[in-house]
C-alpha cells in the first residue's frame, strides 16, 4: 500500500466532508431545536407548577381566613387599620334623654356597646338560653300589625326590654306602667343589646337558630314623613333606598321596634309601614321577599373598594343593611357584590409579570343560613389564562373569631393557658 | 466507520439520551414535589370535612340512645332516648339539666370510672370531661345495616298483570342485608303467607352487631375526636392521617392498651403523627332547632273575605289575617299554599372556634383531658 493510499485511508474527502458538515449541522439543528424546546417545556412545567403552587397558597390563605377572620378584624395591627369594625356610634332619638342608642359592628366588644338602660347585661351562656329556661321563650303575637287596634292582647306586658314600659300609643290609648319580672325581659333585653351592639348579622350569628327577630319595647311613634322613596330617611345615609336602620322608625302599636317590621309581597313602602313582618331567617327571605329577591346580610368588610375611606358612622350603618341579592335589576343589588366581598392579592408586591393570585371571602347570611363564600383566583399576565376556585367553606363563625380577639388588641390565646386562665376576649364582661 | 466517527454519534446519542434522561428526572421531581404538596392540601381539606363529621356527631349526640357502659357486657342495653347535651324539658325550678338524661331525666352518664372492665380511671362518654375518638373508615357492615334496596314493592307495569299498578305493599321496607337477613325473600313475586314463614331471628343477633372490621380501602385516611368541656360546649379535634384519633401514644397505651392497632410501634405511630394534619375547633350545641318555614302560618298577604279590593291595602291594618295549618296544603287566591316545615330534631350548632394549636388540660393529671 502507498503513502498516498494510506493518507487517502485516514482522511475524508471533500464530498465526505461536506456530506458530514450538513449532517452535523442537521444535527446540532436537531440538538438545539430539542434543547429549546426542552427549555421551553421546563419552563412552561415551572409556571404550571408556579401556578399550581400559587392556588394552593391561595387555597390555604383562604382556609386560614374562614377560620380566623383577619381581613375583617386584624389584631395584630394598630386599631386604625386593622381593627376598624370595633367602634360603636351613639345617636339620641329623643325617647329617653341621656340614655342615646349605641350601635356597634361586628367586632364591637359588647361590654361598650350593650345598652345602658338594659334591664340585663348579656348573658351568653348556653343554659341561660336554653329552651328548657323559660326566660328565653319568646312571648309575643305574631299576628300584629304595625298599626293593629290590639284586640288579641297587649303582648308587651308578658315581654318587654324594659323593667317598667310605659305601655299605649295614641292609636290604642294610654295603658299606664307595669313592672315585669327577669322572666319577661331577659329575652328581649339580650335580643335587642345584641342587635344595638353587632348589627343584623352579629344578631343573627348570636341569637339561637330561628329565632324572632322582635321585641316589644315603650312606643315610640314613627317619623312622620316617609320621604321621597317612601322609606325614613336615613340619619347618616340621606337618599339611599336602601331598608335600615329602623332606629328611628318609632314601634308598632304594640310596642315593636319597627327595624324588624318590613315589607311584605306587594312591595310598596307606605304599605310596608303598615305591615309587619317579623322575621324568621326562614319566612324572612323565602316567603315575603319572594317578588323582590332574597334578603341577604352582609359582615361588610372594612378595607374594600366600597367601605374604604368610611367613617365610622357609615360603616355602623353597612351592618344595619340588607340587600337585595337575587334581582339584580335594582341598585341596591349591585352594591351587594362590591359591598359585601373582601378581595385581596396573595402577592401585592409581586412584579406585574408574575402570575396573580386574589382571595376572596364574603361572609353572608342568606336564605336562613350563614354562608361563607370563598374565590381563588389566578390570572396569569402572560398566557392570559385564568383560574378560579370558588367554593363556601365552614369554620369559624362570628362569635368564635370574637372569642379568639382580646378586647383590647392582640389574640386571646386559648389554647396556650389552662381553663383557669381563659383570657378575656371581646365578649367577655 | 471509523472509531472516530463512531465515538462522535455514541457522544451525540449519549448527549441526547442524557437530555431525555435529565428532562424526564426533572419532570418526575417536580411531578412528585407537586403530588406531595397536593397531598397535604387533600390533607388539610379532608380534615375539615371532619369538622363537619364532628358537629353531627355532636348534633346527633344529643339524642341517640346511650347504654350505661357499652364495653360492661354484664349491664343491659338500653339505648335510652336522650333530650339534648342540656335537658330541653322544662325546668320548672333552678337552672337546666345537664344532658343526656333518659325519659324518667336520669343521666345516661356516669362520672364514676368504671375499672371492672379493665379501663382507666377517665371519665367516658358522654360525660363532661371525656372524649370520644372518631376513626372514620367505613366498617363492612354498620350495626342494624339495611340493603340499599330501592324499591322493594315495585307496582308491575304490565297491563295484564293482574296487580297492575297496584302498590301492594308485600314486602317489607327497609329489609337487612342477606347475609344477615332475617330470610324474607327480596325478589317478588313471593307469597307473603309463605315468606312470612320463613322468618327467622336466626341471625338478628349478627345483624344487631354487625360487622366493624374496617374497609381496607378507607382505613387511615381521617378521623375526628370530641371531648365535651361542659354542659354544651365540645372541642372537636379534626385529624387527617393514620392515628385513628389517638393523642399519643400514652393515649394509645391507656388501659385497655390499644397499642396492637400499631404493631406495638411507638415510633410508627409518632412517625404517623408527624405526617397528619390536626386542627381544634370549640364549639357550642343549642337546642335551637333549624329553619322552620312560617311563611304560611303568618300569611300577611291574603285578603280577609270582607276585603272589596280596590283603591288601596287598608284592610290589612287588621291584627290578625289567617292561621294555616302546619302541614296542610291550601288553596287561597289564586295561589297553592303549602305549609313547610324541616325538622331537626338534633339542635344547632351556635358557634365554631377555631383554635391555634392543641387546648391545655386543667392539669397534667393524664386523667384530664383538654381534647
């Protein structure tokens, strides 16, 4: 063999080297379109499981806030920011100078909103409330009217808020003062404490499942001009046609407060002060409300896009309200949404770019029931895609997240101390 | 080839079979990580649905028979109705009874330990102060079982059928499972003279017991423990995982040990421990019975008969427009009424609380518990 054939041997030929330079480079084309999209697949598996993580977080974040309410009550931050559904306004109806009514919120400690002319203080225990104790067995007629003449009996002699009401009305004539024993106040004095101190939900979170939502106090006359809308005005929120509060709505003839005596079906308001309707979670929405939608009542939370910026006299009255959830044709439904929801951003000093994560919560009570509403949900700024988790949750209820808070800030801590120790919390005397 | 040649296409395969092989290992990683996290999502939702489980325990609690000790086979069974965590029957002088207490308002409880049957000296269930643990698989047949039997008097629907439509009532509705029947034949046609023969109480002893080995498929997944702190207040425990609601170990090892349902493992069980999630509510019972529907009773809406309509509602400042019968249908101005009413004979629940952590006991006697 020649030199020349060996070198022939063991080197390439032009056509081999061109051959081989385009098959490497098909190759390396291959290579680096598969390392691409490998990368690519990394990526987008990343994201998904970015994202995956981030409903998760949103999942627990919301699980977290069923169960300790600190969008709406936060006590680990200063009471100006966080803890703003806790004051209580007084305004004076005239009824009995120097005693003026004292409406509190949610998270009001009932210690400094209860009545200051209650014949009891309140009284949570579970026997005191029991149906075997026959001071919580309501006493009323459900047959009443607003402007009724009485003929089945003057039912706020056997229970009333006061130690001693004077009882009539100009329809009905004077009666003249009688004195009623515990037995005939203590239901009416909690119910009515614990409407004046929580508001409508905070009531309904509190008194015993299908309760009536009534009691008879002194008369008080109504305001004489219904206004523009047919309805009272409203002290602090002048020209919404919204249906509370009723403080200053007088009572019925009988002595009811009217705030619990509202319309029925027909639905004109001059005729709905003349109807009562007293009100079982039950009858309340499905029955009277039935032409006009279901009645729900909100906790209505202190830092969203509605209540933001509102003072506390606006905010007493959100938790006097109730809304029309169902027709979503009138106004006052439409400010339920907004109203009543607390949306916040998992991540709110996130880059814009990175996937988005809200929580939401709406805590609600509808239809005879206590609901909790609950949304995650991510939008991501680069695909557009949007994922959402809705679902209601059960967990603590209001009263037990007012028992978790100390009345003056900070948790009450239960479980680090022994039953002796309890701490004091925003129920407490 | 030359070996050259052949070492760069092994360099190329083997570069593109790692690729493959990285990608993969990268896709398993995150793949296991993301189950495990859902894991402990599944985890945290499967023991609040426990919380849900604990409150009708606690609802139903309230009313179901109680027997004086269930593990003393010397006593009776009784199974005495009971009326609520705090007695609802009047009480005509001081405070409510503490419940459950039979029809005579004896408790159905005990705050004497019994030690005759080889237990400790902790109070039981459901006296204030004990606990009762919860595991919450499926047992293979519960006691007093009945078949999932939809229709057991299906009418024929052949119209030469001579009981064509007829809703003869031939056989009994519920019945027990075969296995433990009480040998009434399911399948019609039977001769209810002759099936009635055939009846035996053979296996009503069986049936009454059922079968309480637990179903593999649903063991281990969750459990729930409540402890009654007092008269109507319960701390409910919400497990998910493995330790069918044991505390501890020396909960596990409480007279009578029950410490074979571990191996006798107490690394097992705290490795177990480790691994579940537990969450502690306090909650409140009352009597309070659900929704009831008045919205019939106390019609507001209907015209009394004197009513001539027209111009105006003033007729309806009348105190009293018209009773409904509870349960009766009624016909009234062009509208169908019925009355409705949902019962609940078990009470509401009045509250949740949430809790950080674990409740503290009184003491650290291991007789009092806290949950």
């Amino acid at each position: 063999m020649s030199a020349r054939e060996t070198h022939r041997q063991v080197g390439f030929t032009l056509i081999e080297l061109l051959v081989a330079l385009a098959a490497g480079a098909l190759v390396m084309l291959a290579l680096a379109a598969a390392a691409r999209m490998s990368a690519g697949t990394m990526t987008i598996a990343n994201r998904i499981a970015h994202e995956n993580a981030l409903l998760r977080a949103g999942l627990v974040d919301a699980l977290d806030e069923v169960d300790f309410w600190r969008s709406y009550d936060d006590p680990d931050a200063p009471p100006a920011q966080g803890q703003r559904l806790r004051p209580s306004i007084a305004m004076e109806d005239g009824h009995e100078p120097g005693h003026p009514i004292r409406l509190g919120m949610p998270f009001t400690p009932l210690a400094a909103a209860w009545p200051d002319n209650a014949t009891e203080t309140f009284d949570l225990d579970a026997k005191s409330w029991s149906s075997a104790n026959r001071q919580a067995r309501w006493r009323g007629n459900l047959m009443e009217k607003n402007h009724g003449d009485l003929r089945a009996g003057r039912y706020a002699m056997f229970s009333n808020a006061h130690r001693a009401p004077s009882l009539g009305s100009p329809d009905t004539g004077a009666f003249g003062s009688v004195t009623l024993p515990t037995e005939r106040t203590w239901l009416a004095s909690q119910m009515r404490g614990l409407n004046r101190a929580l508001g409508y939900y905070g009531l309904m979170d509190y008194a015993p499942s299908n309760s009536p939502y009534a009691w008879y106090g002194e008369y008080r006359a109504p305001p004489p001009d219904p206004g523009a809308d047919h309805n009272p005005p409203y002290p602090w929120r002048p020209g919404t046609s919204g249906h509370a509060p009723a403080v200053p709505w007088g009572t019925t003839n009988g002595g009811y407060d009217r705030e619990f005596t509202r319309p029925m079906r027909g639905n004109r308001e001059l005729e709905s002060l003349r109807n009562p309707f007293f009100c079982f979670l039950g009858d309340w929405n499905n029955n009277n409300f039935l032409s006009i939608g279901g009645g729900s009542f909100a906790v209505v939370p202190p830092n969203n896009d509605v209540t933001r910026g509102l003072d506390d006299q606006q905010m007493v009255h959100y938790h006097r309200w109730w809304f029309y959830q169902l027709n979503v044709f009138t106004a006052a439904s439409t400010t339920y949404a907004p109203t009543s929801i607390q949306v916040e951003r998992l991540l709110p000093l996130a880059p814009t770019t990175w996937p988005e994560v809200s929580v939401s919560v709406r805590r609600s009570s509808s239809y005879g029931s206590g609901t909790v509403e609950c949304g995650v949900r991510l939008s991501s700024p680069v695909t557009g895609h949007v994922s959402a988790l809705n679902f209601t949750a059960f967990g603590t209820t209001l009263r037990g997240a007012r028992m978790q808070r100390a009345p003056y800030g900070g948790w009450a801590d239960w479980a680090s101390a022994r039953p002796a120790t309890w701490p004091q919390h925003l129920d407490s005397p | 080839m030359s070996t050259t040649r052949r070492g760069s296409v092994l360099v190329v395969v083997a570069g593109l079979a790692l690729l493959i092989a990285g990608l993969a290992i990268a896709f398993l990683a995150r793949m296991r990580g993301e189950a495990e996290e859902n894991q402990q999502i599944v985890r945290t939702m499967q023991a609040r649905v426990m919380l849900m489980a604990g409150c009708g325990y606690i609802l139903e609690g309230a009313r179901v028979g109680y027997d004086p000790d269930p593990l003393d086979t010397t006593q009776a069974r009784s199974h005495a109705e009971a009326f609520g965590w705090i007695d609802v029957r009047p009480a005509f002088t001081g405070a409510p009874l503490d419940g459950p207490r039979d029809a005579a308002r004896a408790p159905l409880w005990t705050d004497v330990p019994v030690t005759a049957s080889g237990r400790g000296a902790r109070k039981r269930w459901p006296a204030i102060g004990a606990a009762a643990r919860c595991p919450m698989h499926v047992l293979r047949q519960p006691p007093f079982a009945t078949a999932l039997t939809a229709a057991y008097n299906p009418m024929p629907t052949d119209p030469a059928d001579p009981a064509f439509a007829k809703p003869y009532l031939r056989h009994p509705d519920p019945q027990p499972p075969q296995a433990t029947g009480n040998g009434w034949p399911t399948t019609p046609p039977a001769d209810p003279v002759t099936a009635a023969a055939a009846v035996s109480d053979a296996r009503l002893a069986a049936w009454s017991a059922g079968d309480r080995e637990p179903r593999p498929e649903s063991a281990g997944i969750s459990w729930f423990r409540v402890f009654r702190e007092s008269s109507a207040r319960f701390v409910v425990t919400c497990g998910a995982g493995a330790t069918m609601g044991f505390r501890d170990w020396a909960d596990v090892t409480y007279p009578p040990s029950q410490a074979e349902l571990f191996g006798n493992d107490q690394q097992l069980f705290e490795r177990l421990v480790q691994d579940e999630v537990r969450l502690w509510y306090r909650v409140e019972w009352s009597d309070a019975i659900g929704s009831a529907y008045f919205g019939n009773f106390i019609d507001n809406e209907i015209y009394p008969a004197s009513y001539a309509g027209g111009g105006g509602s003033n007729k309806r400042d009348w105190d009293h427009w018209l009773l409904h019968p509870i349960n009766a249908s009624q016909r009234s101005h062009g509208s169908l009424r019925n009355s409705v009413v949902r019962p609940n004979h078990c009470g509401t629940i009045r509250w949740i609380q949430r809790l950080s952590s674990a409740p503290l006991a009184a003491t650290d006697d291991a007789d009092d518990l806290a949950w």
